[in-house]
C-alpha cells in the first residue's frame, strides 16, 4: 500500500462485490432462480453439470428482458424492480439491489438468450469475465435463458475454496428444494449432470408440492395449519409429534415466498413441541407467511435470509394461536371435562 488514493475500475469493483452474493455454484443459482420468479415464469428448469463449476442453466418462462434493457441489465445497481428507497416498503419482488447479474457476468464467461411476448424475435449475449463479446439476434420462446460457463475462471482465489463437485452439487440442491418448496404455484425441474432429479407439479398445492420433494410419509406425517387476517395470512404443514428430527434441517419458513431464517419462529413452534417430543429432537414444519410488505423490512442482509417484522408480538401469537389450533383439532391438547 501507499497513499495514492484511486477509485477502482468497475471490473474490479464488480468482482469484489461479487464476493458478497456469489460464494459457490448455489449463490449463483439462488440469484438465477429468484430473477425468474420475479419474472412472473411458471416454469423454471435448473440444470448443473459438475457441482455447477463449470455449467450452470436457468432457463424460464417469464416475461423476459426487452433488448433494449440487455446491458442495462449487467450494470451495477440497475434494477426493473425498485424506482427509489421509498419503493422497499411495498416491495414484492425478491431481488432489488441490481447486483446480481453483473457480479455473477464478472466472474464466468455467461450467455442470455431472453426474449419478452412483445418482440417477435430474441436476443443473445455473451459476455466473458464482464466484457460483452457478442451480441445478435435469435429465434427462441418468450422468457430468459441464461447459461454460464467456468465458474470464478478469472478469480482463482474463489476457485480455490469451492468444495468436490459432489459437495457444491448437494449446495446447489438444498436451494431449488428450498425455493421449488416455497413456490407451489412454480413448476420446478432440475437436471443434475444429465439427470432429472426433480419435478414439482407448479399446482398452488403445498401438499403436492411437498410430496415430489420430500416424499409420500414426510406429507402423511404433518397436519396442516391455516390462519386468515386482514393484513397477515398464515398456512403449512406441522409435523405430528411422532414424526420429528435430530436436526433442524427440516424446517422452513417463507415469507412472501422468500425462504428466511428466524429465530423467533423457531422458537415459537419448538415451544409448543417441548412437552409433545423427547429432548433433542426438533419439529418438523414448512411455514407459509403471507403479509403486507410495508409490515417488513427485508433490507437487512446481503442475502436477504433475514428478515425484521415490525410487530414480532403480534406475529408470535397469530402463529402460536394456528398451530395450537391444529394441535386441538387433532386432539394432542387434552380438553378438560368439567363436572356439571
Ligand atoms: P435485481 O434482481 O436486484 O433487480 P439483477 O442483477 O439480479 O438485479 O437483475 C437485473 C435486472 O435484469 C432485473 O431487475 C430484471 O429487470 C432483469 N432480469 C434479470 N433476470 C431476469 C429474468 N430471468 N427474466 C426477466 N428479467 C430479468
Ligand atoms: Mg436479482
């Protein structure tokens, strides 16, 4: 180091920035896979070869990107999806920062084949470490294609750090479950190294949806919960007592469709279990929280994994309130006969 100050050129600031959101093959699905939800698709195919090192596609059916957006798109902080701050407050997308696209184009050589219902031909880019090397038009179906090739080629330092191909695929797998999951009405299918691996059915049915990725006795295990307000709507599945886990790794919480971590919640639902279920064992559960965005801020994170409710007391007790319910329906709450 020396005492020349100098503001850096936007290649590198985009790969120091894409250190934040893309760590491995998973971050880069994640951001793939949340655009194409946010793009309105019904259908997303997600396919990986080699743990997603060196092949990645995300191919979709939404609305697509206009051409003359295309490298609008891979610019730093440019987004369709927020106009100003004031925009978080209602934000319904899952993506907002303008981040994404250009970090993972920074660091693998990416091609999009995109087209939106307006144009009756498409697009394709292709641009290597950031750079734009080719640009023409092409015959495709409404929605976006995007393949990405050698993950990190030109930051080896990443290279260095990513796991065997076996490990950065089960990475990859953990996310378009937990996506695919919170996304009934999204038809999903992955392909891992020429194998389909899964289908979701994309029929607003959670159950359906739980059964092709989870299995038929995960479904007959869980009961279903349900609650209905003016601004707050909450339903899933809630394991039976006899159906629990030595780990966590089986409870989700999605709000508004986007997958988060709480530890409020989960401290909630295992309260209720603590006298249903042996020590050291863990409820089983998927937590559909649908509310208004103004009721939330999601801009805590980079990942956006975490999220703050402005009345966490209120939401405590709105979903303590449905499981117990559930509970009573299904008589593991014990009703007291008094004497007349
Ligand atoms: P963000 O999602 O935060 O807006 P991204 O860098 O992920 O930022 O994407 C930049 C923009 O590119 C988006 O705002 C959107 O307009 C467009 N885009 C990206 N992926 C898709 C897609 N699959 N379909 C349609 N538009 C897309
Ligand atoms: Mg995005």
């Amino acid at each position: 180091m020396n005492n020349q100050i100098k503001l850096l050129d936007n290649s590198t600031i985009n790969k120091i920035a894409a250190g934040e959101v893309i760590e491995r093959p998973a971050s880069v699905i994640k951001e793939l896979i949340e655009n194409s939800i946010d793009a309105l698709s019904s259908f997303i195919t997600i396919e990986i070869k080699d743990g997603g090192k060196n092949y990645i596609r995300v191919t979709d059916n939404g609305i697509g990107i206009s051409p003359k957006y295309i490298e609008l798109a891979f610019l730093r902080h440019s987004t369709s999806k927020i106009n100003g701050v004031d925009d978080l407050q209602s934000l319904s997308t899952l993506g907002f920062r303008g981040e994404a696209l250009p970090s993972i184009a920074s660091v693998s050589q990416l091609e999009l084949i995109t087209r939106t219902k307006d144009n009756i031909g498409g697009v394709r880019i292709s641009i290597n470490g950031g750079q734009i090397i080719e640009k023409n038009e092409i015959g495709c179906p409404i929605g976006t294609t995007i393949i990405l090739k050698n993950l990190f080629f030109n930051v080896p330092v990443r290279q260095k750090f990513l796991k065997s191909d076996a490990a950065e695929a089960s990475n990859v797998s953990d996310i378009v479950y937990k996506l695919a999951l919170g996304n009934p009405g999204i038809k999903f299918k992955f392909i891992k190294d020429n194998k389909v691996i899964l289908n979701t059915p994309g029929n607003e049915d959670i159950k359906s949806t739980a059964y092709s990725l989870l299995g038929k006795e995960f479904v007959s295990s869980m009961f279903d919960i349900e609650y209905s307000g003016d601004d707050i709507k909450i339903n899933g599945l809630v394991c039976k007592p006899s159906f629990t886990r030595g780990n966590r790794n089986h409870q989700y919480t999605y709000v508004n469709g986007r997958y988060i971590k709480n530890e409020d919640i989960t401290e909630i639902i295992e309260d209720l279990y603590k006298t249903l279920i042996p020590i050291n064992r863990f409820p089983v559960y998927i937590i559909y929280i649908n509310i208004s965005p103004e009721l939330i801020d999601v801009n805590v994170h980079p990942t956006k994994t975490e999220i703050r409710f402005s009345n966490k007391e209120a939401l405590k007790k709105i979903l303590s309130n449905a499981i117990k319910s559930t509970f009573f329906n299904n008589t593991l709450i014990p009703t007291v006969t008094l004497p007349t």
